[in-house]
C-alpha cells in the first residue's frame, strides 16, 4: 500500500506480568493464559524494524517491564536508533542502581501511575500496597534529572481528589500530569459499574484541571482525558485505526490497540512470523478498518468520519458485539442507548464499590 500512513509511536509490551492488580487494567482478562514473551532478540529487531518504518518514539509498558531481566539491552538499542524511550512504570521492582543505569544507557523519559493521593485508597484501586514506594520512585526519577510523567487514572473513587493530585503532583516536580479518565475496556469494562462516575463529578474535577493547566503553563503540562462514556461524539481512538500507532503484545502479535486481539474474526501476524513492515502494510487486521470502505451509516456520510474515523472499534465490538458499528458513544448511533444504560446503572450502583482484581489462572467474561 502506498499510501499506507506511517507510524509514529511503538508501544512494546513486553510483560503482562505485574505486581499490581489494577481493577481497570487494560491488559487481557485472560492474562494468566498468555505466558509467552517475546525474547531480547527478537524484541531488538522489533525496534529496528520500527525505527526503519518511521517510529521515532518507544513506550516500553507492560504489564510491568521492569521484570524483563533485558531492559537494559532492550534500551541500548533503542538509543543507538535515536528512538525517544519512555518507561512506563509501577516502579515498584525498580532500584536506584537500576534506574542509573537505565539512564546511563539512554532512557528518556519515566512515567509512573498513581491510583490516589493517599495509601489505603491508592494500594485499594492497586490490590497491592505500593503508594509509598511509588513516591519514592518519582524522586529518584527527579533527582537523576529525567522527566517525570504520573498518570492517575481518574474513576469515581478518586474524581473528587483531583485538586490533591494536582497539588501532589507539584510537590513531587512532574513534569507532565497526565488525568486520564478510565476507558471502559478489558477490565475496567468488568468493573465499569464500580467506576463510572457522574457527570457532576467529571465537570468539577475537568473544570479544577483546566485552571491548573493555565497556572501551571511552563513548568507542568496537564492533560484532562474524558472518559467516552462522557461525550456526544467519539474522539479519534489511537489517532485512527493503524494510523499512528504499532503494538506488539508480549507474544509478539502486532496491533493497532491494547484490545484489539479481542476482536473476533479478524488475523493479527505474529513479528516472529513476518516483517513488521509487511503486518503494517499488508497485515489483514491492520487494514481491516484503515479508510472510509468499512464505515457503516451514519458514519460514512458524517462530517466527522476523516476527525474520529467512526470511533473506538474495541469499544463498539464490547457493547454490540459488531467491530464495524458506529462507536455507541456517538449520539447518532443506533446503539447509543447503550451508553446510557450504563451510566444509569453505574449511578444505581452509587456506593458499591466491589471489585473485580486480576488473579491468576483466572478468567472473568464482561
């Protein structure tokens, strides 16, 4: 394909394992099933592969990478491409030394999730107490002289907190805070009813982030991410199918998303079968949704088809069952009472806050 657009951003997972069980985690509800990691060399070439088709940034994510014993062989290369690397990050297997030597070898960036702004809350959200180690991570990261980005992903529980985190985010010197409202897939879908929020509580915690992002200009960026379930038209999910961004999972398929393995009927290639350009050109799964053919009404007549490009296609598959409908959360979609189902059982649910974690050799349906 000629005018395949070119990639801008590989996301390596190279671990679903982790230390936390986080109740909106967006990796496979069947993690425990997907023991397979790619090894150090074949995750080499993944990044050589990616650097020739155009990548010029790389999100080391997990699960958590820090259990990779490679890391440090898998940044080495990543500097001699001249890829910006960020490391997202518990932090909580990470040692000073470690993050030393990280640094020495060309990592560029930290970003580190916070669920709350203190323990039992946070450790809560985590299933796993870690909100102290987390802090004290942030200033390592500070103090070695690399930027810092915390993500705190915002749901019901912590909306209200926003003001605090903001605040704790000043105090630990981030230089990027980044809001992002839960987007109910994997299993924050499982959990959607335990952490959908009110749009009341959206507005104020949206409206505390704008003013701080006015103050804080130059020396902090914020980014408010609303959660879809909040808006009358879907924003562009990854900026476009196959568009932008490349994934690889740990086992090696290559994806256009976290969740788009959980579409059915469609073939995602394997790296360790296939040229990573030929899967981003060729690849069926990738081209599955790339212009405006598959598009059905209202999308493929909508003003909006070449902003949004029809939405989420996980989002639409979870909620209809159909990868090629309008995203529910389009206010002209016929699904769209979908959205509002859920938020008024979510509002019922107000109070419940039961949760569903990760465990191993365990798998939960939606």
């Amino acid at each position: 394909m000629t005018d395949t657009p070119r990639p801008y951003t590989l996301i390596a997972e190279l671990t679903y394992r982790c230390p936390l069980r986080c109740v909106y985690c967006s990796n496979p509800l069947d993690y425990a099933r997907h023991d397979a990691e790619l090894d150090t060399a074949t995750w080499q070439r993944v990044f050589r592969e990616a650097e020739e088709l155009g990548v010029v940034q790389l999100n080391l994510t997990g699960g958590e990478p820090l259990v990779r014993d490679d890391l440090e062989a898998l940044i080495t290369v990543a500097r001699e491409l001249d890829l910006y690397t960020n490391l997202i990050t518990s932090g909580i297997p990470l040692r000073r030394e470690r993050l030393e030597r990280l640094r020495a070898l060309g990592l560029d960036n930290v970003q580190i999730s916070i669920q709350d702004v203190r323990a039992p809350q946070s450790d809560r959200i985590a299933g796993h107490p870690a909100f102290e180690r987390k802090l004290e991570v942030a200033g390592w990261v500070k103090a070695l002289g690399l930027p810092l980005t915390l993500n705190v992903v915002l749901h019901r529980d912590n909306l209200d907190h926003v003001p605090e985190v903001i605040a704790l985010a000043e105090r630990l010197g981030a230089d990027r805070l980044e809001l992002a409202n839960t987007q109910y897939l994997g299993w924050a879908l499982l959990n959607r009813a335990a952490l959908l929020p009110t749009r009341e509580q959206l507005e104020g915690a949206r409206a505390v982030a704008a003013e701080a992002r006015q103050r804080l200009r130059g020396r902090m960026e914020v980014l408010f991410v609303v959660p879809d379930y909040f808006r009358d038209v879907p924003p562009a999910c990854m900026d476009g199918w196959g568009r932008r961004f490349l994934l690889v999972s740990p086992d090696g398929l290559a994806l256009p998303c976290h969740a788009a393995h959980t579409l059915s009927g469609l073939t995602f290639d394997n790296v360790k079968d296939r040229p990573l350009a030929e899967i981003w050109e060729q690849g069926e799964g990738f081209n599955a949704f790339r212009g405006e053919a598959w598009m059905p009404e209202p999308c493929r007549s909508c003003d909006r088809r070449t902003v949004d490009f029809g939405g989420c296609r996980c989002q639409a598959f979870q909620l209809t069952g159909r990868a090629a409908a309008t995203d529910p959360v389009c206010g002209l979609s016929p699904d769209h009472a979908l959205i509002d189902t859920a938020r008024a059982a979510a509002a019922a649910a107000a109070g419940e806050t039961t949760f569903h974690y990760r465990m191993a050799k365990t798998t939960f349906a939606p």
